[in-house]
C-alpha cells in the first residue's frame, strides 16, 4: 500500500498570500486537495520603504492564523514556506 502525507505550502507574493495543501503518494505526483488565496498587497511599501510596516505585519499574522486553522483539518502541522 503505497504511503500518504499531506502537506502545506505558503506563498506570500507580492500581491497575495496563498496556502496550498497538497497530499502525496510515493510514486504519484502531488494532488492539490485545497487551495487559499487572501488579498495582501505588499510589494509597492516594501519597495518604496525597505520593510514591513507594524500594520501590514499584523494583517499579515490574521491572514496565516486562518491558514493555521485550514492546516488544523487536515491535521498538518508545519508548512513549507516561499517568497
């Protein structure tokens, strides 16, 4: 019997942040079982100002509690992260 795990990516872009989770079986490529995308414009002030603002970070924080939370249904818990 071929061997299951679930895993989750996040993306944060420039323009979005995305979770992805995605399970895999050894010999078979990755099926994407969900996908989330928020919203989350922060190139242009990164950019323009070389950081993060305090607010930014904290929208930030809510948008990946949420993720944190889909992560919990499919009881995975640690995500691989890109940027």
């Amino acid at each position: 019997m071929p061997s299951k795990k679930t895993v989750a990516i996040v993306d944060l872009g420039s323009l979005s942040v995305r979770l992805k989770i995605f399970q895999i079986t050894r010999g078979q490529a990755p099926k994407e079982v969900e996908s989330l995308r928020r919203f989350f414009a922060v190139g242009a002030e990164t950019y323009r100002f070389g950081e993060i603002s305090e607010g930014r970070l904290s929208d930030l924080c809510e948008i990946l509690s949420g993720f944190v939370i889909k992560m919990k249904e499919y009881k995975i818990s640690e995500a691989i992260c890109v940027a």
